[in-house]
C-alpha cells in the first residue's frame, strides 16, 4: 500500500480505539493517511492520536477559521484514492445515505468521488433494526462497499452481530482494493468521451445532451487501476481527472483525428463519446440573422464514421464501442458490433428516465463478439465502468485475441 492515499473517517462508536489500530498499520504498510473525524468521535478518542501516529493535520471541525477558508473538506476529498469509514456508526450511516452534511466527515463523505468502504458497528439492535439495514440497502445500492460487523460481545454486554470486524479482515479489504486497482498496469487506453459541436455558423451549433460522464469515469478508473490513458474529450463541464493525457476537441472530424492519431500508441480503444452523426454542409462565416418569420433550411452531411476507419485500418486493439438508443436496443447494439467489427458494445437505452447522457448512473446492456448479452443493473457510472474494465481485462487476457 505504499503511497496509497487513504481518508480513514472515523465517527462516535465505541470501537474508535480500533481505528487507532487500523491508522496504525495503514501507516506500517507505507499508506498515506488523513484522518477525518465526526464532531462527536473527539468524545472518545483525542484527535491528537490519531495526528500524532498519521503525520498529518487531522479534519475534525467545520467551523475551523483555517480549515473553512482552506475547503478542507474538499482538498481532503479530491487528493484520496479511498475513504474508509471505520468505525460507521449507525447515526453516520443514516446521514451518508441521506445526504445530511453537519459534521467535518459527512461533509467531506459528499464531496468525495472515490471509492468507499464502511465498517460499522454497533449494538445488535441498532443493526437489524428498518431504518439502519434500509440505509445500509441504499449506500449498498449506490456502489459502497461493506465490511460487515462480527457476532460477539458487544460493549453494551449482550452477544450479537455488531461488533466492528476484526481489524486484520478490513485491512485485507483495504489492501485488495489497492492490488485490484494496479490489474490493468501497463495497459493503453484510449477513451472518447462527451458529445460533439458542428458549427452553423459563428455563434450556433449542433450537438446532444452528452455529459462525459461515462468516458470520463472509464478515463479515471483505468488511470486509477495503473492503466495508461489517453482522453480524447468534445466540450464537457467536467474536469479532466488527473494523470490522464487529456486531448480536447470540439467536432467530430477533429475527434477522428485525434483517434487516428493516438490509435497506433493504445492496446484499447473505448469510444463512448457521442459523436454527431451529421454536421451542416456549409459553416457560415458570419451569424446568420433572422429573416422576419422566414425559416431555415440546414442542409447536412454525414460526419465521417470513426468506427468504421478504425476497423478499416485494421490495427488489431481492442475496440470497445458505444450504443445510445431509443429503440430495439439489443438488435440495434449487435447491428452496430458486427458492422463496424468491436470486441464489445455497450449499449444503453437513453428514453429510459434516470439514465443516459447526464445522470451519475446508468444501466447498460454489455455484448461480446460471440452475442453474449449481459444486462447490467442500474449502477453509478464510475462503478459501470469498473465492470466494462474487468471484461476488457478478461478478454485482453483470453488466448483468441
Ligand atoms: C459510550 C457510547 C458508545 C456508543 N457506541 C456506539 C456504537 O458503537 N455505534 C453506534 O452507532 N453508536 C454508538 N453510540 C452512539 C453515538 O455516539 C451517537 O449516535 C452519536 O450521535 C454518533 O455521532 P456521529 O455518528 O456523528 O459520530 C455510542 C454512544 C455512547 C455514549
């Protein structure tokens, strides 16, 4: 785990001694740890502690006249691989799953785009009782990971499942996090992402409600897992993640460009961007102006297909393409695999409400070569991406390619 930056959060169980002993080894194995404390987990343990045994400043106040002017809660959040809430108290796992933000570590929880694992504890009602296991289902169901809570004595004297898990079973989970995010060292990617602009004229164009969200977690999570990544991006709002080779663009033609470009230097081609398929005939060179209740008619043309020039060329990488539809989503999908010859489609349909081009999360159907057709549930973006990663990885690995 060495250099691995890891926010350890800790909120007011009993069981915050055990986190002393969690900081403690994450530090051993060569991690870098920043502790974020609940305004009550002070009650229990100092944060002197656990300053004293990470080296560094611990977050623990919101209200602080340094820390508010600095946005710790955000510097803290944008610079961590991996935020570990141990021990997760049932009053913190009800404010994480609803969005309530009054302490330094639920803050710094909403502000964080990483990966996240939660160790709760508590008294053995508290666990099973509606409201905690249905909070728990939600940060399950938005792509948290758990490590469950042990059967034991409980500090409350009785004998039942709540106790924190052993320290040594979530270090094991903290530690196959950072070995599974090293599995695609050493690999190329080059990853398209956000929707094209095809000028009218100086002031117009034409375009689709494509957020990059999708290409952009695909960008962040191959980077994150030690791929290589190249991100090929038409006009979004979103900030390029870091350490990847961020390439912009605005129109379709000058995205084929790039892909041809940097295609020879890549093992993996994902195109998830959505290009436009058709661009105005002719760019005016000045605004064209409203002629009373006059329309217009745009004549256009179809921009040239990437897809298709990247399997004419030939180059043996691995193609991974993009299927956005409104209709007949699996027959459309299988159409666009074989005719433009990928290795995997991904196809999404984008009238379905709550999914697509700019919410978080989607729900995609993923195809192979040989039709396999696997239906994804609904999941965040970032964890979609993970999954589309792990079948690239299995297929890059298969003896056919
Ligand atoms: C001695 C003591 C031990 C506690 N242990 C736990 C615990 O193990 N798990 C839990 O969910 N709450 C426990 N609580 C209750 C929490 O401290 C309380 O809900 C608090 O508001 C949680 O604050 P936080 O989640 O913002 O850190 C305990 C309270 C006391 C007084």
């Amino acid at each position: 785990m060495k250099n691995a930056k890891i926010v350890l959060g800790v909120s007011a169980g009993i069981a915050v001694y055990k986190a002393v002993e969690i900081l403690r080894l994450l530090v051993k194995e060569g991690a870098d740890v920043r502790v974020v404390m609940s305004a009550n987990a002070g009650q229990f343990v100092t944060p002197l502690t656990f300053e004293a045994l990470s080296g560094n400043p611990v977050y623990h106040t919101l209200f602080d006249s340094q820390n508010s002017a600095d946005m710790e809660h955000i510097r803290v959040a944008e610079n961590a691989d991996l935020l570990v809430v141990a021990p997760a108290t049932a009053s913190m796992l009800g404010k994480m799953a609803h969005g309530l933000a009054d302490d330094a570590l639920s803050n710094l929880y909403l502000a964080f785009k990483g990966s996240v694992l939660i160790a709760p504890a508590m008294n053995e009602g508290m666990w099973g009782h509606p409201a905690v296991r249905e909070n728990i289902g939600l940060l399950k169901s938005r792509g948290l990971e758990f490590v469950d809570p042990e059967y034991g004595e409980l500090a409350c004297g009785v004998t039942g499942p709540g106790r924190l898990a052993d320290t040594s079973v979530i270090l094991e989970k903290i530690r196959s996090f950072f070995n599974q995010r090293n599995d695609l060292n050493g690999m190329r990617f080059l990853v398209t992402a956000g929707p094209t602009h095809e000028p009218i004229d100086p002031v117009r164009y034409l375009s689709n409600p494509s957020s990059g969200k999708m290409g952009y977690a695909i960008a962040e999570q191959a980077k994150t897992r030690g791929g290589e990544v190249v991100l090929i991006s038409g006009p979004t709002s979103l900030k390029p993640p870091s350490g990847v080779n961020f390439k912009p663009c605005k129109t379709a033609d000058e995205m084929n460009s790039l892909v041809q470009e940097c295609l020879q230097n890549c093992d993996v081609l994902i195109m998830s961007a959505a290009v436009g398929d058709f661009s105005p005939e002719k760019l005016e060179k000045e605004k064209i102006k409203k002629q009373g209740n006059e329309g217009l008619v745009l004549k256009l043309v179809p921009t040239k297909d990437i897809l298709l020039e990247v399997a004419q060329r030939n180059l043996g990488k691995l193609v991974v393409g993009f299927a956005a539809e409104t209709q007949n989503l699996v027959e459309s999908a299988l159409e666009k695999l074989k005719k433009k010859n990928l290795d995997l489609i991904v196809a999404n349909d984008i009238s379905a409400p709550g999914i697509g081009f700019q919410s978080d999360s989607n729900q995609v159907t993923i195809i192979d070569r040989d039709e396999n057709i696997e239906n994804l549930p609904l999941k965040p973006k970032r964890d979609i991406a993970d999954l589309l990663l792990d079948r690239i990885l299995s297929l890059l690995k298969s003896p056919e390619l």
